[in-house]
C-alpha cells in the first residue's frame, strides 16, 4: 500500500479532481491523505457552486516529502492561485517534485508548479488559459488528455480524469 498526498487549498478545488483520484487510489488499495495549509475543513466546488466539505487529515507543514509515495494537485481556479501564496505549499511541492516521486497536477492546479519553480523544460498541460503562465515559465504546454514527462503526470480538466487516474495508478505500481 502507498501513501498519496492531496493538497488543496481551504477552498475553490474543483470537487471532481478531488474525490474522482481519491476514490481510484482508495479503489487500488492505497491510502489517500488530504493535506492542506491548515487543518480543519476544506471547501470543494462544482465549478463556481460549494459542494462538500472534507476534512483536512494533516497540515502540509506538519509532514515530510519522506512520508508519501505520490502527490497530487486537484484544480479549481481558487484552490491551486491561493495554494501559490502559501510559502510551505510551494516549498512541499518543490521538494516532492525533486524527489523523483510522481506528481500529478490537473486543470489549474498547473500554477502551483509554476510558483515552485518546476515546470522549465517540461511538456505537460492544463487549463487553457494557465498556457502563457506555463510558457513564460519555461515549459512546453500541449494540448493532450494526459501528459507524463519524467515524474510529472498532467491533465487538462475534469473530462480528463480517467486518464489521468489511470496514468497515476500506473506511476504507483
């Protein structure tokens, strides 16, 4: 059994990002972990619409990059802009990514890669619109279900999921 970490923000994740991966690698017989800036609960959107709470299972800087096996990134447009503002987010994400351990970031959750300084010289995609903020930070964005550069899984949005899900569980095996 694996661990895989989830980290969102306290609200604005794109409901589906989350609990569609969550379920697949619960399904796969491993342990999904919610992390988040602070503990408590977090708030998932349909698209613009609240939907459910969840709560956090630890604060991001209460754990160590040692203690997960992948990471991933849901989207939504408020989760991943406000996850880029957290200074001990972005360091966990740059040190996951530079541990060589899957991480897999769908529709805007792209720009928390861009505030960690990751993406230079990668191919991957995203949202639309997170293209020029992609470019600009030295990556090559494609427009592709599901793209997997090194240790880097990417996709475009939540039509995406399966593929995504089933590239993520391969990088777990």
């Amino acid at each position: 059994m694996k661990k895989v970490a989830f980290l969102v923000a306290a609200e604005g994740i794109e409901r589906v990002e989350l609990t569609e991966p969550w379920d697949a690698v619960q399904a796969a017989g491993h342990q999904p972990v919610l992390l988040s800036p602070e503990t408590g609960e977090v708030q998932t959107f349909d698209h613009l619409t609240a939907a459910e709470k969840r709560s956090v299972d630890q604060a991001v800087g209460d754990v160590a990059v040692d203690d997960f096996d992948a990471l991933v990134l849901p989207g939504g447009v408020a989760n991943p802009d406000a996850l880029r503002t957290d200074a001990t987010a972005v360091a966990f994400v740059k040190d996951f990514f530079a541990s060589g351990k899957p991480v897999a970031a769908i529709c805007h959750a792209p720009w928390t890669l861009v505030e960690a300084d990751v993406v230079r010289g990668k191919r991957l995609t995203s949202w639309p619109s997170v293209q020029t903020d992609l470019r600009n930070a030295g990556a090559d964005w494609v427009d592709e279900e599901v793209v997997a550069d090194g240790n880097l899984i990417t996709s475009r949005n939540p039509d995406d999921i399966p593929a995504f899900t089933k590239t993520l569980l391969e990088a777990l095996k």
